[in-house]
C-alpha cells in the first residue's frame, strides 16, 4: 500500500486515533498512545471499557498492558457502552479512562477514545500535551515492582442506572406504558437497553440486541440504517422507535408511523423539551440544522456554534454554562446530568417527552420546523483534503463564507458545508434547504467540484 494510502486509514487526533485494524491501527502504535496517555495523568486509576466489535478485544489488551506497564491501576469494565465509562470515572475517584470503540465506523474501524478524571473526552490542550509525549518518545515506564494492578469493576450497571432514572420522571413513563422498538446494532448497547426499558416500565422489542459485533448494517444512525425497526413497528404496535451507534454516544428516532427520522431532528426533538423546561444557552457545532435554531429562538434561548467533534461542544458547554449541547449526528448532552453524549438519556428523555405532552413521536416530529438535508461523502487522500476544500472556497469567493470548520456558506433558504472529515479519509458535503431539490443541487454542485480537485 502507499504511503498516502495508508495515512488515509489512520485519524490521529488530540482525543484519540482511529484507524482500520491489521492496516494502520496496530498493536505498537495502540500500546504507544495509551503510554503516553498515562504519562500525562497525575494518579487514579484508569476505567477502561469496549464495543464488541471483533477487534476490540485486542485493541483492549494492548491499551490495557501500556496503561499497567505505566504504573496504573486499571479497572476492567469488558464490554461497556462509552456513556456509562464516561459517567462512572469521577463517581470512582478515576485518573480517567479509555473507551475502545470506533462509535459510528464500520466493523473493519476501531478507535481509543481518552477521557479525563472528569469524564470528558480530552481537550485540546490535553490533547496536545498527550501528542507531545507520544513524538517525543518521552512516555513513562514503570520498574518491575511498580507495574499496575488489573481488576473487574463489578456492578457498574446500577451506579449509572439508577442515577439516570433519578434524573428522569420514572413514574409518569412508567404509567405510559409504552411499547419501544430498540436496533442495538449488536452493539455495546446491546442487553443494556433491556434494563434500562424495563427500569422505565416500557415493553421492549429488541432488534439486533446481542453484543457479539456482528453489524447487520453500517452503525451509523441515519434512516438508511433503520429499515428493520420501520419495517416492524406498525405490525407489533410501537409507540417510538431507536437505533443507536456501536458505543451508544448517537441515536435516532423512528416514530411510530414508521417514519425514519433523520439523526439531525434527535437533537431538535430533546433540546425542545429541555429547553421548555430549563431554558439557557444551547451549544452546537456549524453543521447542525437550522431546526435548532428555530428551537432555540421558540424559547428564547441563545445558540452558540462551534467546531464539529463531542470534545469541542463539550468544552463550549462548559465555557458557556449551557443546558444543553449536541450536533447533527444523533448525540445529545445535558448538562444537569453529565458532560457526554449519552444515548441512553436521549432515549429517556424522549419517552419523558411523550408521556409529560400526551402526545405521539409523530405528533412531536411534525411540531418541529422542517428542512431538507442532503448528504455526501467523497473519498479523498488526506494531501489533497485542504486543497480540495481551498477549491470550494475559491468558487464560492463572492459569497460570505464560514471557516469555523471547513467552510460554510449561507443563503437565505439554506445553507452548504465542505469539511473534512475528524474519523474517516472524507470529506463531507452537507446542504439545507427549504426544497429538496434546492438542497441536492448545492451538494451535487460542490461534489462536483471536489471530485475534480481530488
């Protein structure tokens, strides 16, 4: 394989890496990242939790031998979605953690996602300072009599449970009593969405809900993904519908019509119901529809926008004290809860919003304002994504252009963004409208366009 080739698999980035196993994703690299992960940290021990993707077990064995080859103290969690590890590292004295797991990324992907003692994903800064150790080659190494300790972490599952249903009205769910359809994608989240279902009084039929890795589809939760759970719906009787990422961190809704919504209406739908009930700052990245937007002003509430990644919408969350932050992607966070996109919440929350208004997915789906979104992905060496985008930018020079995160132009009915892609060799093509058709002819133009520079 080419040089140029086999960059193009690897994402190396101030929260982790990502790559595909058996090609740029190997052993020595994994156990030299996570060394110089402990080497940043200054004591507790390390919570370390996987998908089941069938490589995530090597991925873990590797990233666990660094961590205790540094001196850490690791707490083995197996097979545990990234939401739950995330919330558990500051309730058990935790230096921080590791989630392995590639999130919305085909089976052939896996990543190693570092967070921190306050269960957040790493920020810039500590990012940096990780990259900084692992080029330096300055990671810490620990004398044979100083090796960590490697033990179970057991009984996590109620800690985070009931924590959640504290959070959540319980008894108004409960007295519902709704039917929910759940695509676990034979993800992380596979067998935990039994519990918390049953926790909430609601009937679950399960699809896809055995943590063995074995993607019956792409976990990327976007309608072409959710064909099973719209197919069976209407016949068992469904009040709501879900399909979730491989790490539960992204959700989507499917209604009880059968209507796959796309993951860029889960934000909407929740923060419209938090908002109403605790109105204050909103945070977002500039890719998330402008259906946010109409949210955020329906409560009077001011959105800010930031770069696309959990990590920046997190730290913009933090920075402005908002209520709530997510992006287009189907991850939410709450700040009243915890700082992460958590899955499960969502779906609580949804099911919260339905028995407090009395009313059906559908009902709430159609209540919010509705846009047309179209999306592309070209693949693209990683030399040419920039100068690609540079030629996006170069064509649309008249127009008043964005660079928060790639570009990003307005008009008055909508609006275009070109980026590249944080976790895939992509560059993603994103257009709103108020027409469909409007909408596929600005991403038809702009692939255009990259494709001949690429």
């Amino acid at each position: 394989m080419a040089p140029q080739e086999t960059l193009k698999l690897l994402r190396l980035s101030t929260s982790g890496v990502r790559g595909v196993v058996g090609q740029t994703l190997t052993p020595g690299l994994l156990i030299d990242l996570a060394e110089s992960f402990a080497s940043s940290l200054g004591g507790g021990p390390l919570l370390v939790g996987r998908d089941p993707r069938w490589s995530s077990p090597m991925v873990q064995s590797a990233v666990v031998s660094a961590l205790l080859g540094s001196g850490c103290d690791v707490l083995d969690l197996g097979v545990c979605p990234t939401p739950i590890l995330q919330f558990l590292v500051p309730r058990r004295d935790g230096g921080g953690a590791v989630s392995v797991s590639a999130g919305h990324n085909d089976a052939e992907w896996n990543a190693i996602t570092f967070i921190n003692a306050e269960g957040i994903q790493l920020g810039v800064h500590e990012g940096e300072e990780v990259l900084d150790i692992y080029h330096s080659g300055d990671q810490r190494r620990a004398a044979w009599d100083a090796i960590g300790s490697l033990g179970p972490l057991d009984d996590y599952r109620a800690t985070y449970f009931d924590a959640l249903c504290e959070f959540l009205d319980v008894e108004i769910i409960k007295r519902a009593g709704y039917r929910v359809i759940v695509d676990a994608c034979n993800g992380a989240g596979a067998g935990y969405v039994d519990e918390l279902l049953a926790r909430l009084g609601c009937r679950l039929v399960p699809i896809n809900n055995e943590p063995n890795g074995v993607f019956p589809h792409d976990p990327e939760p976007r309608p072409r993904n959710a064909r099973q759970v719209a197919s069976v719906i209407k016949p068992v009787g469904g009040d709501i519908g879900f399909l979730l990422n491989s790490d539960v961190t992204r959700v989507s809704v499917i209604s009880e019509v059968g209507e796959t919504v796309t993951e860029e209406y889960t934000f909407p739908l929740v923060a419209d119901y938090v908002l109403g009930r605790t109105p204050g700052p909103v945070v977002s990245n500039v890719s998330t529809t402008r259906t946010l937007d109409d949210v955020a002003a329906r409560h009077g509430c001011r959105l800010v926008k930031t770069l696309i990644g959990q990590s920046h919408s997190i730290a913009a969350m933090r920075d402005e004290a908002a209520v709530i932050a997510g992006e287009g992607s189907g991850g939410v966070a709450v700040a009243a809860f915890q700082p992460a996109f958590d899955g499960f919440l969502t779906m609580g929350l949804m099911l919260e919003k339905m028995a407090r208004t009395g009313r059906k997915a559908s009902e709430l789906v159609d209540d919010l304002p509705r846009y047309h979104v179209r999306k592309e992905k070209i693949s693209c060496p990683s030399h040419r994504v920039y100068a690609a985008v540079e030629e996006v930018r170069r064509h649309y020079a008249d127009r008043c252009v964005d660079d928060t995160d790639g570009i990003r132009i307005e008009w008055p009915d909508g609006w275009l963004h070109i980026r590249a892609s944080a976790t895939e060799p992509l560059i993603r093509v994103i257009a709103e409208a108020t027409t469909e058709d409007t909408a596929q002819e600005r991403v038809n133009h702009a692939v255009d366009i990259v494709s001949q520079a690429v």
